[in-house]
C-alpha cells in the first residue's frame, strides 16, 4: 500500500525571500534560519514570526493567520 505523504506535509517558507525551509507534518514550533537570506523564522501554532540576525536578536515583525501556514 502506497501513501501520498506529501500531502500530509505542512511548507514553511522564508516571510522574507519566500525560500521553501521545510515541510513537516506536525508542529507546534519550530524555528529555521533561511540559508539564503539568513532571517530566522519562528513559527508558533499560526502565528509567524520573523527575527533578524546581527547586532541584536528581536521581533521584526508578526503576522497571525487563521489558516495553515504557506
């Protein structure tokens, strides 16, 4: 029996280049920093939040959604 897994997966991309980081198939948090344009990506249930790295370590901004998160 064959299963079509790719359609359980959840795509969690870059808010800032859109670069696809992961597709996982259940999370509550998790946070990836995008090779491309080095911003760290904290995704918390549906909510999104996009962090900077450098001289300091903070919220840039936050974005809630009430669907899955793409």
């Amino acid at each position: 029996m064959c299963y079509n897994i790719t359609a359980m997966l959840q795509e969690f991309r870059c808010r800032c280049c859109n670069r696809m980081l992961a597709k996982i198939e259940e999370c509550r948090i998790i946070e990836i920093k995008c090779p491309k344009c080095k911003t760290i990506n904290l995704y918390r249930d549906n909510e999104i939040v996009l962090v900077q790295v450098g001289e300091s370590y903070k919220p840039i901004e936050t974005t809630t959604h009430t669907g899955p998160i793409q």
